[in-house]
C-alpha cells in the first residue's frame, strides 16, 4: 500500500506598503503564488457573503497586483482561489 500526498502553497495576500493600502483610487494589494497561477478574487464585508471581483494570472514571478476600487472605509475582506495551476 502506498500513499500519494500533493500539498500546494496558499496564496499570500498582502497590502504593505509602498505598494499596497488605501488610497483615492481604491484598495492596493498583492497576490503572491505560484507564476503562471490563475486565481479569482473575491471581497466581503461579512464572511458569509463574497463577491467574484476579477480573475487574474501571476506574472512570471508568481506576482498580481490588484486594485478595488470599490473598496472604502469600511471592514473588507479579501480571498484568492486558485482556479488553475
């Protein structure tokens, strides 16, 4: 009997600065992962409810940078699904 284990890196969101935050153009952030990944971004102001933003590819580098313009003061919350390798 053998057994197979395939385990994959979560995706990092991060906002730090100088390139990530609130700014009148909206909410900054950075998707870190594998290069080459596709992922859909979703945001929710409750955790139970999430809506798709946009898809994105990391570069050849395993970065996204991605902006929400409909972000505002308020709590938002941020998730990646990788949606293909």
């Amino acid at each position: 009997m053998s057994l197979v284990a395939h385990y994959t890196e979560a995706p990092v969101l991060n906002a730090a600065l100088p390139v990530g935050g609130s700014s009148a153009a909206g909410f900054r952030f950075t998707l870190e992962g594998p290069p080459s990944a596709v992922y859909d971004i979703y945001a929710s102001g409750t955790l139970s409810n999430w809506l798709k933003l946009l898809s994105v590819t990391n570069n050849t580098y395993g970065e996204s940078s991605i902006l929400d313009p409909a972000s505002t003061n308020q709590l938002r919350l941020y998730r990646a699904v990788q949606t293909a390798p």
